[in-house]
C-alpha cells in the first residue's frame, strides 16, 4: 500500500526532531534519542541512518577516562558536508556569514550600505553576495540554504521587505534571489529569528512563559506560553503599538502635543527610538544629525549623571512597566527577555524597569525575572536560526531528501 503524504510529512517531522535532539545533545546514544523522543529503538535506527545518509549527522567515539573498555558512540551534527549562507540586512548595511552546519562560523564580513542604496536593496543583496561568494570560493562546499533575516518587516507573503529599519521599501527579494541561487530561500524578520535563537539556546531556554520585548524603531512583542509561540511560526511578532498609556510624567504632554488626540497616549509614540530621538533634542540640546550617534550621546550623558538624560530612561522604563505589568498578568509570565540599543545603560534602565514593575506585581504576589537578550545585533546565533528552525520543524529536509 503506497504511503500517504500525512505519513510521508510524518516521517519529515520526525527526522528534524531527531536532528534537534543531536544538535542540543551533542554526542548523544541511540538510548538517550530513544528515550528523549519517545521513538521505538527500530524508529530511531531508521532516522538515524537517513540522517547519516543526508551526511547531516555522524557517529563518533567518545572514550572517558573513568571508563575502561568499549568506547561509547554518540552522535553529533556533521561539520563536513553543508554550509549555509546566512546574512542579517539593517539600515547600516549587510552582515554575512558562511557557516558550518552546527553554526560554527567559517568566513564573516560586513558591508556597508549608503542611504541612497536602501531603494535598490535586492541589487545590493544580490552584489554583495556575489562578492561574498567570490572572495571566499576556496572555503565554499555544498551550501544547503540561505537564510537572510531583515531588522524590519516583511510583505505579508514573506517574500519581500516593506520596512528597514525607519525606511518604507516596496522590494521583491524572493524572485531575485531564487533566480540567482538554485538552494533554498529562507526569507525573516530579524525578530523572529532573534525570539527563535534566544528561545532555543538563549536566555529563554528551559523557560515555559516568557515576554519578548525589542525596542528600536518600532515594538516588537511575542509571547511565549507553556512553551509555545503565540501566533504561528511566520509571525511571531504581536502589535500593541496603539495600547494606551496613562500620563505619568509631563514628557507625555510634550510628546503628545502634536498628535491627533486619539493618538496621544499610544505606546507607539512613548518608547520607540523616535520617542527618544525627541527627548533628546527637548532636554539635550544638541546638534547631532544622527539617530544612532543621539542614542550614545545619551548614554554618555546618563554615565556623567545628568539628572536629564536619567529622566528619559525613566520615562520609557515606567511606560514599558505599565504594559508589561498588564501583561504579565494576562499571560502569567515567568520572564521577561528586553533587547533595545538603550541598554548601553543597562544598570539604570534595567533596574528602574525592575523596580517600578515589581512594585505593581507585588500587588498580585507575582515577581518576574527581567533579563537582556544573550544575543546581540549581527551574531551569527540570530543568522542561523531560521536555517536551524526550518532543520527541526523538517521543512528544509524535505528539500534535500
């Protein structure tokens, strides 16, 4: 009887849930994979061989010095075989890393984009991975995907860009690059990619109800909730830009004052950049064009005291303590993962969160565990996630088999 295509998706999903276990177990036995997956030992024998036949995974010996006699064999994620090309695209420029299967990162490099650039991304993308290619030919092997995460937003079919950064884009990057390219296209939001690495391997993991808070240009929330993401694998990301906010401090008036009404006291308009960038220039006079370099200037003037610049991370640390108090209790939330270009000044913007939102939760006898993110912008971890993410969920075998 012929097998059904559930069976044959079946069978795909098992086989990238056995990958997962090697990869986060390295070295692990066929016992171990058995008693970790619930699979039968037969079951495991067969993914296990297709694995090794897909030149994904190879055994090894692993002798302790404790131990005479036979040595164990243990299975680990194959270094030999694939690469992956997996770049990060921001504002500043392209950040792309040829890397090993397991993540290990073979070749690096960065390339600046100017301004005038940004309408012509997909172009750009498709120089700068020519020249990638080019440069580092002789290190190149089969390359299994490429992966490109966007710090900012995709089109609905996840097949272009819309926003990078603070700029609106109307670009195609999925036909270009498929033309070009005769691997798989793995296509993200940097968020995603960012919730996704810090979940499995960052400071999220082993953690069941986790907040994902990115502060830059725009909010980016997920949830994390009896180890699920809310919404689906595509869109992590939830809008509570137009969540109102009480007036907790006269910077909401100054804010606000050119809004339409309705908009005064949106979340969107008291803790982004842009909301910055203003608090900046009202109560720091200054001269300085960019928005990047008007973060540091902050920084710099909260690290010599000034009771100003103080203000103004207090004043986004209490609105973000009010929504995140209400959602805390919504989701029963254990912890809450922060990730924003403020937290040069982390000591002082960190803890005044801590404080003020502790202070409301204790109310419901509820203490929450705030943390950084463990990845930074441009870390090869966020770059390989959703290569590694399309590995477990099987998607990406499905391409190879």
């Amino acid at each position: 009887m012929p097998r059904t295509k559930n069976s044959n998706l079946t069978s795909i999903q098992n086989l990238g849930e056995i990958y997962r276990l090697i990869e986060q177990f390295e070295l692990i036995s066929r016992i171990d994979l058995s008693k970790l997956s619930g699979f039968a030992p037969a079951s495991i024998t067969n993914l296990i061989r297709k694995l090794i036949d897909l030149k994904l995974v190879i055994e090894r010996t692993a002798q302790t010095s404790l131990v005479r006699g036979r040595p164990a064999v243990g299975l680990t994620v194959s270094p030999f075989y694939w690469q992956t090309i997996c770049g990060i695209i921001s504002e500043q420029g392209i950040e792309l890393f040829l890397c090993e299967l397991n993540g290990n990162v073979v070749e690096q490099c960065f390339y600046p984009i100017e301004r005038e650039q940004i309408s012509q991304l997909d172009k750009v993308l498709l120089e700068k991975l020519h020249a990638f290619q080019e440069r580092y030919q002789a290190k190149l092997s089969k390359i299994l995907a490429l992966s490109i995460s966007v710090i900012g937003q995709l089109n609905r079919c996840r097949t272009g860009i819309v926003k990078l950064g603070s700029s609106k884009l109307e670009l195609d990057l999925q036909t270009p690059l498929s033309e070009y390219f005769s691997i798989p296209i793995l296509l993200s939001e940097y968020f995603s990619a960012w919730v996704f690495a810090e979940s499995t391997f960052g400071s999220a993991i082993n953690s069941n109800n986790v907040i994902f808070l990115q502060l830059d240009d725009v909010i980016n929330m997920s949830v994390l909730s009896k180890g699920e993401v809310l919404h689906n694998e595509k869109e992590m990301r939830m809008n509570i830009d137009r969540v109102c906010l009480p007036k907790m401090s006269p910077l909401a008036e100054y804010i606000g004052q050119n809004l339409p009404k309705i908009e005064q006291q949106q979340l969107q308009h008291h803790v982004t950049y842009t909301t910055i960038y203003r608090l900046v220039d009202h109560l720091l006079p200054n001269t300085i064009p960019d928005g990047k370099k008007k973060l540091e200037y902050l920084c710099q003037q909260v690290a010599q005291n000034n009771q100003k610049a103080i203000d103004i991370l207090y004043y986004i640390a209490d609105n973000l303590s009010y929504i995140l108090m209400n959602l805390v209790n919504i989701f029963s939330s254990e912890k809450i993962i922060v990730k924003a270009g403020i937290l040069g000044e982390e000591e002082i913007f960190l803890q005044r969160l801590k404080q003020k939102l502790n202070e409301n939760l204790l109310l419901d006898h509820h203490n929450i565990d705030i943390v950084t993110g463990h990845y930074n912008y441009s870390e090869p971890e966020v770059a390989t996630a959703t290569i590694k993410q399309y590995l477990y969920n099987g998607r990406l075998l499905e391409k190879i088999i």
